[in-house]
C-alpha cells in the first residue's frame, strides 16, 4: 500500500465537524481514527495538527469539550459540535464544493464551460 498522504491544509477542521457531526462526540484519538477510516486509510492525521486544530475549533466557538472516560476507562477530552459548529458546517461544505468545481475545470479544461 501507498505511503498515507498528508491532510491538505484547512481541510481539517472540515473534516473534525463532519466527524463530529456524523459521529457525536468524541475524543481526539477517536476522531483520528475516524478520519483515518472515512479517507480508506489513505490519510494520516498528526496529533501535532489535530490537537491544535481542535483547540481553535473550540476557541472559535464550533466545538466543546468536557473530560469524561474513555471506553477503557481512561480520562480524555471529548469534543462535541456546537450550534455555531452545525453552522460552520454547512458554511465550509458550500466552500469546498465550489473551490473542487473551480479546480475541476482546470482538470479537464476541455469540457470548461465558458461564461
């Protein structure tokens, strides 16, 4: 198998509110884990981004979190999405589904329509 590919920069947070929008709350290493499953294990998540990552999230308002056990009864932090969250959601799902249509015309510029 391939070598596991890098996040592409500012799609993480898009990735951690999906999780936590499909998944409910969860701790980092399982939204980790996640991302790891839902990309076929094609992408690898750094711990080194993702906790920074999450702490933005919830400095801006999008997630929350509280200590609570894990499933092996460890402490750990669990993140859930917040209103605002849903909202950013939704927001960053419109923006990327424009860029990957811009980018898309460039991929195949023969079938670029002209405007």
């Amino acid at each position: 198998m391939p070598d596991k590919a890098e996040i592409w920069q500012g799609t993480l947070a898009l990735m951690i509110l999906k999780t936590l929008q499909s998944m409910g709350p969860l701790h980092g290493y399982g939204i980790a884990r996640r991302i790891e499953q839902i990309s076929g294990n094609a992408l690898s998540v750094n711990y080194g981004t993702l906790y920074p990552s999450l702490l933005k999230l919830e400095q801006e308002g999008y997630v929350s979190s509280e200590w609570a056990s894990s499933e092996n009864n460890r402490r750990a932090k669990f993140y859930r999405l917040t209103s605002a969250g849903r909202k950013q959601v939704a927001k960053e799902e419109r923006q990327w589904e424009r860029a990957t249509e811009i980018v898309a015309r460039f991929l195949a510029p023969g079938e670029a329509q002209v405007c």
